[in-house]
C-alpha cells in the first residue's frame, strides 16, 4: 500500500545543515497534508513543520527562520532543509502525511523515522 520513506538524517555540527527528505509511494489520490515531527529521549513527539493542501505552511516557534518547509507535488516528496542547527534540535524526525488514498478517504501515515543529531 503506501509508505514513506525518509532520508537525510545524519550527524551534523551546531550550525550546520541538513536536508531531509520523504517521498511517499503506492495508490495516492491526492496529498492533503506532509510534515516533520520530532521526537527527543524521554520527551513528548513535538510537530516541526508542515506544508497544506494550498501550499500553506506552519513553523513551530523554535525552528522559525532556520528551517524551510517545502514539497514537489510531481514526486509525491517533501523536504526539510535545516540551517543553523543547534544541539536542542537532536531528535528522530518523524515524516507524517495525510493522504487520499480513495473516494472519500484520507488516512494518516508516518515514516520510520530518521535520526538527527547535531553535535560538536
């Protein structure tokens, strides 16, 4: 059926980049939705970053200015391009799409996850 794939985590140093990628595949209608969560040990799944439907996109407050948000429709993939990382940013980067897979169905679906840390 449909699954997401990820990729672009890695080891990086404070105020380096990384750029993460997720393309989803299989029998999808139309995109509603893709995002980034994150997910740091022994602390709460938090969203990072998400792109609409209309081409909107969200922030949450603390990678404003520093990550970019953006999707190419044609690939069905979304990308997160992160500048400026600092060491609170280490953390599993969760791809989430919500998708139309059939007449009148959307479902949630999630990556497996893609490990980020960013030290010196």
């Amino acid at each position: 059926q449909v699954q997401l794939v990820e990729s672009g985590g890695g080891l990086v140093h404070p105020g380096g980049s990384l750029r993460l990628s997720c393309a989803a595949s299989g029998s999808i209608f139309s995109i509603s939705a893709m995002g980034w969560y994150r997910q740091a040990p022994g602390k709460q799944r938090e969203l990072v970053a998400f792109t609409g439907s209309s081409g909107s996109t969200n922030y949450t407050d603390s990678v404003k200015g520093r990550f970019t948000i953006s999707r190419d429709n044609a690939k069905n993939t979304v990308y997160l391009q992160m500048n400026s990382l600092k060491p609170e940013d280490t953390a599993v980067y969760y791809c989430n799409a919500r998708l139309r897979v059939g007449l009148g169905l959307t479902r949630n679906y999630w990556g497996q996850g893609t490990q980020v840390t960013v030290s010196s």
